[in-house]
C-alpha cells in the first residue's frame, strides 16, 4: 500500500512538473501577447507545448521500444538524486507523464483561444 501511494505520488509530481512549465510558457506567450496580440501569441504558446508535449511521448515510446527487458536509464533512475525527487518511477515515465502535463495545459489554452475568439 505504501509503494502504491509513492507511485501515485510520483505520478502527479511529474505532471505537476509538466504543467508548472506549459504554465510558465503560457504566461510568457500572454506577456508577448501585450505588444503583439493575445490570441495570436497565445497560439503560437500552444503549439509550442503541443510540440514539447509530443516530441517527449515520442521519446517515451523510442525509449519504451529500445529498452526492451533491459532499462538504459539505471544509472539515471537509480541515484540517490533522482530517487530524492522520485521514490519508485524511473525515467522514462517521468518524460511521459511531463508531456501529458504539456499537453493538458495545451488543451487548456486551446479551449481559452476559442473563448476569446468567441
């Protein structure tokens, strides 16, 4: 039970993780909107994250194929560092579930688009 609680908190850590940057992207992108235009910069924010968010669940599956039964990224996952962050999910869900946070925010701020353009 407690192994699980320690994945599920892995888990949302690393979308959180995810998240707080598409955010940071997001705010940064409205903050060009001030001189260029929101919408217009809030859509190149979003296809920036929807690209980050893509190009790490492609690196998720490239990684996911190569690995096969034997991990390529032990050494990553296995130091006193890395298990500091992350207790028990290594480096390869760590990428996916940061891309799935890129793309919620992604997905977030497209539906923001269609409600300014309204």
């Amino acid at each position: 039970m407690r192994k699980a609680s320690f994945v599920i908190f892995d888990v949302l850590k690393a979308t959180g993780v995810g998240v707080t940057f598409g955010v940071v992207i997001t705010v940064l992108s409205a903050l060009f909107g001030l001189i260029f235009g929101l919408v217009e910069s809030l859509e190149v924010g979003q296809r920036i994250e929807f690209i980050i968010g893509s190009v790490s669940l492609f690196f998720l599956g490239i990684i996911i194929l190569a690995s096969g039964k034997k991990p390529r990224f032990g050494k990553i996952s296995n130091t006193e560092e890395w298990r500091k962050y992350f207790k028990v999910i290594n480096f390869a869900p760590v990428i996916g579930f940061m891309g799935i946070g890129f793309l919620i925010v992604g997905i977030v701020v497209d539906y923001w688009i269609i409600f300014l353009k309204g």
